[in-house]
C-alpha cells in the first residue's frame, strides 16, 4: 500500500465521564470513524490544562480534539464551566500568538452521543487534511530535535 | 514632594510602621525602589515621572515582609496592584499603610482597602489607542505572519524572567517553570519554551493583570509581552463585561457564569 497522502495526527483530551464513555459507545454501537485520533482521558475537562494543548502541538500534533460534557452534565457541577472560560481565554491568546486556532476542535460529547463522537472525529480529521501538516509549529517545535543532533 | 517626606517621617517616627517603601534615586537619570527604616533616611524618598516600577511586587516578597510593617508610596498602577492582591487575600488590611499619589501628584491616604476601590473608580484601566492599534495590526496579518512576527520577537526571550520578578501579580513562591519533574517549560532559552513561557505567563495573569506594564518596562530585550496581556483584558471585556481589580467580584478564570457565550465549541 502506498501512503503518501497526508494523515493528520489528532490528540484527542477527553473527560472521563462524558466524552470518553461517548466515544466508547461509538466502538460499541459499531461506528467506525476515522482512526487518526489518540484519546487521552482526563477526570474533568476542568482538569485539562491549557499547556497540554501546546505540548501536544509541540509533539507534532496536527490537530487537538478537546471534549467534555455538556454545560449542567458535569460530573463535578462546574468543572466544565471553569473550563469553557478557561477555553474562551485561551482561545483568544493562541489567535494572537498566531497560533492556528482552526486546528483546535472543542465540543460537548455526552455518553449517549456516540454518533456525534464520530461526526466531531471524522469532521475535524477533514478539516485538518485540508489544512495539512503544522508546519508553522514545527519550525519552532525542532529546536528540540535539533539540539539534540548538536 | 514635601508632604511624602513628612508623612514619612512622622509614620517611621511614631512606629506605626517599621519601613517606608518608596521610590529614591538611582543610576545615572534613573529612579529605584529604596527602603527607608530610619526617619531620618526619609528625604531620600522622590516621586516624579521617572518614578514607574511598580513598588507593590515588594509586598508579598519574603525578605520585605521580614523588615516589619510598611507604608508604600503607591501611584495609581501601584493602587491597582495593592487593590489585586487584597482581592486574592494576600495583603492585609491593617498589615500596610498606603501612601496614594494621585494623577495629579497629590498625596492621598486610605483608610481601606474598600477606599482605594473608590478612588480607583474615578481612574479606571484603559487600554492606550496606540496598543489597540498595534493588536488590531497583528490580529489583521494572516495567521502565518502572525507567528512569524512573535517567534522572531520570542527568539530574543533568554528566560532571564525579568517580566516575572517585576510583576507584583506573579507572588507565587514555586513557579512553575521551576518544576522539573516533569520538566513542563524546557529551561533552555529557545524558541519553543519561550512561547511556552509567555503563553503561561499571560494565561496565568488572565483577567487579574492589572495592566502596570512593569513586565514590559523590565524586559531587558524590550519583547512586547505587555500586549499579550492586554489583548486578555479586551477579551475579558468583550466575553465577561469587566475587567480591573475590585474586592467584590472573583478573577475571571477562578469563577464562571452558567450563560457564558461563545461560538465555537460544537
């Protein structure tokens, strides 16, 4: 087989009670979607720090999915909530940095959207095929390697 | 400023505190923080334009803590950081005496902390035309260009964390970029930790910078970081309502409001 065609690599930082029990029903509800995506799975979205998104780009991610419950679901009351803030702020620091804020997918998942899991996957994987590799980062990301070689 | 000094004086003769932090002269035309503990070292306090660290970083620093109670010579960036940290509970309000300097280089006391709200309410954070020209010019080149335009300006960053010393916000005694296990900001000066740095800095700073520019002022390499933090500020207006330092409302990232709109989370 000859892959020359551009996969995109998605990190994909879920709550461990909506969206990774979601994206769990997709598997079981026989769903198949787009297998360019690592699930990491967290307490809380709350729990989600906003360096894991830049780190993840620095591993040279293409794409970030980053999905929790719905806003009233969440399994702590207000993780969530703290989180959307947290995401609006830094959302708006990244597009100044000149940060591709395309590349970041945010969503609400809930166990029962199975479904929906897989539409966020397969949409976002699109979205990052046309966009293609994160080249930008990568110039700033290979420094490491770089260092490395010296 | 005869009445600075006087006041001084008589607050250090009485002992009602045992150390004046104020403004003196320094190197060449410059300006320092000085700490005056003896009534008759006050006529070296000074307070002119020069006169623009922001003395409150003092405040939560150990080694000032240890000299006793001050009074602080407090103009208006330092009155927005006084009035900060007393929101995030780290002054208290019988623990200083602060010696206000309004707009108009007038001496002004404060009985409470509640009467530096008042007075800054007429003196309200405002984000200078000039800046919001220049943010409205990075946000308007394509996003490519964008990261161009801060990686060349973050290239310059050595991580000597100036911004961070001079700012009166950044009180943490362990920071993270000293944790090593795991090592979350690479200590080494280039590029990648760099952004790493500065977007932790800002998103920490999110909605409590009080925008004194002490970060900007202290860069050695002149990296203008301080638009990064109030780029934050507009968004805080833009998606919160408002933004400045008050006793009565919790920091834009410690709260949040079950309607909070935003247009991107599918």
């Amino acid at each position: 087989m000859i892959m020359n065609e551009f996969e995109p690599k998605i990190v994909a930082f879920v709550c461990n009670w909506c969206t990774y029990a979601g994206a769990d029903l997709t598997g079981t509800s026989r769903i198949k979607y787009a297998q360019n995506v690592k699930i990491i799975r967290f307490p809380c979205t709350g729990r989600i720090d906003f360096m894991l998104l830049l780190k993840a780009f620095g591993e040279g991610a293409d794409g970030i999915i980053v999905s929790g419950c719905h806003p009233n679901d969440c399994h702590y009351t207000s993780g969530n909530f703290h989180a959307r803030r947290r995401w609006i702020m830094f959302r708006g620091l990244l597009d100044l940095l000149g940060i591709d804020v395309r590349r970041i997918q945010y969503s609400w998942v809930s166990a029962a959207e199975g479904a929906k899991w897989a539409d966020i996957v397969n949409t976002t994987v699109t979205a990052i095929r046309e966009l293609g590799p994160y080249t930008d980062y990568a110039k700033v990301a290979g420094y490491l390697e770089k260092e490395a070689k010296v | 400023m005869n009445e600075l000094i006087k006041k001084a004086t008589t607050l250090l003769e009485s002992s009602a505190v045992q150390v004046v932090i104020g403004y003196g002269k320094g190197s060449a035309s410059r300006t320092r923080a000085i700490f005056v503990t003896q009534p008759a070292d006050c006529d070296k306090l000074i307070f002119d334009s020069r006169c623009v660290q922001n003395l409150a970083v003092y405040l939560t620093k150990a080694e000032i803590k240890k000299l006793g109670k001050p009074a602080i010579v407090a103009p208006i960036p330092v009155l927005r950081s006084i009035l900060q940290l007393a929101a995030e509970n780290q002054l208290k309000e019988d623990g200083l005496i602060v010696l206000g300097i309004s707009p108009e280089s007038e001496l002004v006391e404060f009985e409470s902390f509640a009467a530096i709200e008042t007075f800054l309410a007429s003196n309200k954070i405002e984000i200078e035309d000039k800046y919001k020209k220049k943010i409205e010019q990075i946000k308007a080149m394509p996003v490519s260009e964008r990261f161009d335009f801060w990686v060349k300006e973050l290239e310059l960053c050595f991580k000597c964390y100036a911004c961070r010393a001079a700012c009166p916000l950044c009180y943490c005694t362990r920071c993270t970029v000293e944790n090593n296990q795991p090592q979350w900001i690479p200590a080494a000066s280039h590029t990648l930790g760099n952004l790493e740095w500065h977007v932790m800095r800002a998103m920490h700073l999110a909605g409590r910078c009080t925008d004194c520019e002490a970060c900007y002022n202290a860069c050695p390499m002149g990296i203008p970081i301080h638009l990064l933090t109030k780029s934050m500020l507009q968004d805080v207006e833009e998606n919160f309502g408002t933004y400045g330092p008050s006793l009565n409302k919790q920091n834009t990232l410690s709260s949040f409001n079950p309607d909070d709109k935003e247009s991107f989370i599918r």
